[in-house]
C-alpha cells in the first residue's frame, strides 16, 4: 500500500472542503461554539461556585463527554460529502480507473473525514479546558482539566467514534444517492453517545476513567466489525454496478 | 495490444456481454458501435480492470485483466474517459489534472510539462485556474480527455466522447482524436454516432450484447450489399425492360422512370447495361451508384 496516494486523495479533498462553506462552518464554528457555550453554563451558575465540587465535576465529565458526540457527528457530515460527493459528481470511475487500490482510495477518504473534525475538536476541546479551568479554580482548589477522563476522550474515545462514522459513511454511501439523506441516517450514530450523555447529566451514569474505558473498549469492537463491513462494501466493481 | 476472446460479462441472470471477440493492434482506432445496453461500456470497465469477467480471456499489452497483479500495470498504461465526465468542479482545471497526475506517479516535471501540453493543445490554458464546474460541456469533455492523457498512456479509451457536445466541439474533440491516433496511440472508441465512427475508426465493432460483426467501415458496408447501380431514364418502356432481361441481371427494381439494378462489378458492368438501354431506343438521363452505408450495416446487424 502506498500511503502517500491516500495522503494525496485526501488533501484533494481537504482543497475540495475549503470551498464548501458549510463544511467550514460546520467543522470549524461547531466546537468553537461548544468549547464557548459550555464554560458559559458554568460560568452563568455562578463560576462554578453555586453548585458542589463533587456536582461540578460529574458536570464537567459530561460536558467532556459532549465532544464525543460532535466528533461523531462532524465525522458523519465530511464522511458524506467525501464519498457522496463524489459518486454525485460522477468522479469515482475516473478515480477508480488511476493505479490506486481499493484500501489507498479508503484510507485516503478515511483521512479525509476523520483529520478535519478530529483536528476541529482538539482545538475546542483546548479552548474548553482553558476556559473550565479559569472558571472552576476558585471552587475546586484546582486546575481540573487536563486529567485522565479528558485524555481518554482525546486520544480514544473521540477518535474511536469518529472512525465510527467514517465507517458508517462508507457504508452509507452504497446505499444512498444525496449527501442530505447520508448526514440525516449518518447523525443516527449520535443516537447512543447521546443516550449516554444524558445519563451522564442526570447522574445515572458516572461519566468517569472507567466508564470511559469501556465505552472506548465497546467502540473498538464496534469500529472493528464495521471496519470489515466497510471494506467488503469499498470494493471497485460493487461500487460501479452496486452501489445505487 | 488489446486482445479479447469469448468475453462474457452477466449481472446475475442478466448477460451484459455475450462471448465477445476482437483485437485491436498498436496504433488503431477501434470503434464500438451499439445502441443502449448493448455493453459497450461493461466492456471498456472490464478491458480497464474495473469490473472483473465472468468468463473468457482479455489481455491489454500481453497483461491479463482478470490477474490481481496485472490490473495495476493495466490501469497505469491506460487513459479513461467515462461516459460521465466527472470532474471535480470545484478545482480548477490545473488542479484536477495536476491531482490526477499524482496518482498516476508522474513526477512533478511530467506534471507541469504535460499538463501545459495538452490544456494549451486543447485551447484550456487560458482558463487553468477556473473552477471545472464552470466550463462548458464541451471544455469538460476536452478537459476530462486531457486527464486521461497526462500519464502518457499507450491506450485510451473513450466512451462516447462527444455525446451532448454542439458541433464545434465534437469537431475539435474529433480532430484531437485523429491527432492522438498521428502519434500512434491505439484508441478504443465507443459510440454512437456512425459519422464519428466512419471518419475516426480503422476498425470498428457493431455490439449488441454479441459481438454482430467487425471490419473496416469499407467492410461493414459491403458486407450488407454489393453495389446497386441506379439509372434514371426518360421513360421506361417494355422494349428496354426485354433488353434488361436478356442480361440476366440479378435483381432489376423498376419504380416509374427509374432502375434500380444490382451488380457485382460496377465498372465493367455498367456500360454493357447503360447499352442495352440506348440499343432498345432508351435516353438516359443519370446514373449513379446506390452504396450501403454504414448506417445500413448498423441498423441490419442490430435489429
């Protein structure tokens, strides 16, 4: 496999994206939007300092945990318009036509979903962390952020759901024809991290180190599973005579 | 160079391609001919590697199609224009080639060189740096086929590369085929437009599912018929048409004042037969040469 033809599959689609200005809005304004928003619920409690250390941390694990759902939600947005996109302008025979695999091709359109949201929600997630900690200082005694909950969001449990809706976008790209139906049944993925959002917030679940590392254990086996699926569906001759 | 015996494609119960024969030598330019469905594009896709057989055997420069380890060097030595154009419409036009050109391994002088070449040859220059999307269908199509060029393949394929264009740009899309074919490119043209087909093609195969015939346009037309010499008279009266009879032609249409008669050797049988007519007191007013054309062929072979 030759990395370097993924590499360049994916910086035409990044050259492509720049163009499309709701994918910028959408992968650049979102998390800065939330990485703002939610210190600003903190802050609109006053500081942190009207709720209890041990509420405001079970809070702050699950404001974490929202950018989860926007790595997965992001994802879900490009994965469309990456293999979408180019079966709607009719690009894919001529690309598939070049000396280029079916695994260069796939990874070069994984590359492409995946960096842009995944490079979009480190840098919020930076922004967040600066914010929570400036606000949540005088209350906890403490820089809460970066610690091990953070850590396994960012190096596992938000990239691993990422790659999720990469792979679920593959797969929804043999299925569907418009990159609006792809992001409507592609934001389904959000459904679950939502679920558990939400238990998180109303303390059903403590969103903590090891509620993290099974999520990111389930997600793993999940990735892998669809990551076989997808690539029985990434196949040349499926996707010219298959694919609808 | 391309080399097919017995190709057959089926889609399940459907056969697409039905044990499907011919060749094509270095340096031609071979026209498929048929109407919709007819599988000229399932056949260029397998002849690209891009879809597999389902049975037969297919070999582009001695590679086989059908090998795992050939299909790369195949794709590498090959340059394809789909039916779909497929340019990414919102790269400019240098962009989309230089993209391309990457894949197909060509250093970054092969890149600017080629890319200059053919976007000046195929008079894009002007507009390298404006977005695909907003070309014409004709400068699309001139750009896709420049796309299929940059690597400098030995073989193109083209799948009705005029379809939808106005005139003018059928034309230059025409010229800059026959120009390819100057520098000895062997062509592998899909169509369905029998003029295009006449002036471009040395060889050219009518398909409908099978394989109906193949030869040179020359060929396919005479296939049909020999040649039907046709002669207008002043009037026709029963003392020429006895004089005709004596002839032994065979076949003689007589519709009001005009013969229609059909004959092996033109130039040796025309005299005697315009003869017999002025002998049996006939004034003769024009005779022409009624040949099949292409387009005969066509419809009698797919119908």
């Amino acid at each position: 496999m030759k990395l370097w033809k993924s590499w360049v599959i994916a910086s035409k689609d990044f050259s492509i994206f720049r163009k499309k200005k709701s994918i910028i809005y959408s992968v650049i304004l979102l998390p800065l939007l939330i990485s703002i928003g939610l210190p600003f619920v903190i802050s609109a409690s006053g500081q942190g300092g009207g709720l209890p250390a041990d509420v405001l941390q079970s809070l702050l694990n699950a404001f974490s945990f929202f950018f989860v759902i926007l790595a997965a939600s992001l994802t879900t947005v490009i994965a469309s318009y990456s293999l979408i996109g180019e079966k709607v302008e009719k690009s894919i025979e001529p690309l598939l036509a070049t000396p280029t695999t079916d695994s260069e091709i796939l990874l070069g359109k994984s590359f492409a979903a995946f960096l842009p949201p995944i490079a979009s929600i480190y840098l919020g997630l930076a922004i967040f962390m600066v914010l929570i900690d400036k606000l949540t200082y005088n209350t906890l005694g403490y820089f809460y952020y970066p610690n091990w909950n953070i850590a396994i969001i960012i190096l596992l449990v938000a990239p691993l759901s990422a790659i999720l809706s990469v792979e679920l976008g593959v797969i929804l790209s043999s299925r569907v024809n418009d990159v609006r139906s792809a992001q409507q049944l592609g934001q389904l993925v959000i459904i679950p991290f939502f679920g558990i959002y939400i238990l998180g917030e109303i303390g059903y679940l403590s969103l903590g180190i090891n509620s993290m590392l099974i999520i990111a254990a389930i997600l793993l086996v999940v990735d892998i599973v669809f990551f076989y699926i997808s690539t029985i569906t990434f196949r040349r001759e499926d996707i010219l005579t298959k694919w609808k | 160079m391309i080399d097919v015996e017995n190709l057959t494609k089926k889609f399940g119960d459907l056969t697409a391609v039905d044990g499907v024969t011919f060749n094509v030598k270095k340096g031609e330019v071979f026209g498929f001919l048929g109407p919709n469905g007819a599988g000229k594009t399932t056949t260029v896709r397998m002849l690209s590697c891009l879809i597999s057989k389902t049975s037969g055997e297919a070999r582009i420069a001695d590679y086989d199609v059908s090998d795992p380890a050939d299909s790369l060097k195949i794709r590498k030595m090959i340059g394809l224009v789909p039916d779909d154009v497929g340019l990414y419409e919102e790269l400019s036009a240098y962009k989309n080639l230089d993209f391309y050109g990457k894949l197909y391994e060509c250093n970054k002088t092969q890149r600017t060189e080629n890319i200059e070449h053919f976007l000046k040859i195929l008079g894009l220059w002007d507009k390298r740096d404006v977005p695909a999307g907003s070309f014409s269908k004709g400068m699309k199509q001139k750009l896709a086929i420049a796309r299929a060029l940059i690597h400098e393949p030995e073989i193109l394929f083209l799948d009705e590369p005029t379809v939808n264009l106005d005139p003018e740009s059928s034309k230059i899309v025409r010229d800059f085929i026959l120009e390819l074919k100057k520098e000895n490119k062997t062509i592998f043209l899909n169509t369905h437009n029998l003029d295009e087909a006449q002036k471009i093609c040395d060889k050219i195969g009518i398909l409908n599912t099978k394989l109906m015939a193949t030869g040179t346009p020359k060929e396919l037309e005479g296939s049909i018929w020999g040649s039907k010499t046709v002669i207008q008279l002043e009037q026709v009266n029963d003392v020429i048409l006895d004089a005709l009879k004596k002839l032994t032609l065979r076949n003689l249409i007589h519709d009001n004042n005009k013969l229609t008669i059909d004959v092996v050797n033109p130039e040796k049988e025309n005299p005697v037969i315009v003869d017999a007519i002025v002998h049996a007191g006939g004034h003769v007013q024009y005779v022409t040469e009624l040949s099949p054309t292409l387009e005969d062929a066509y419809l009698k072979l797919v119908r």
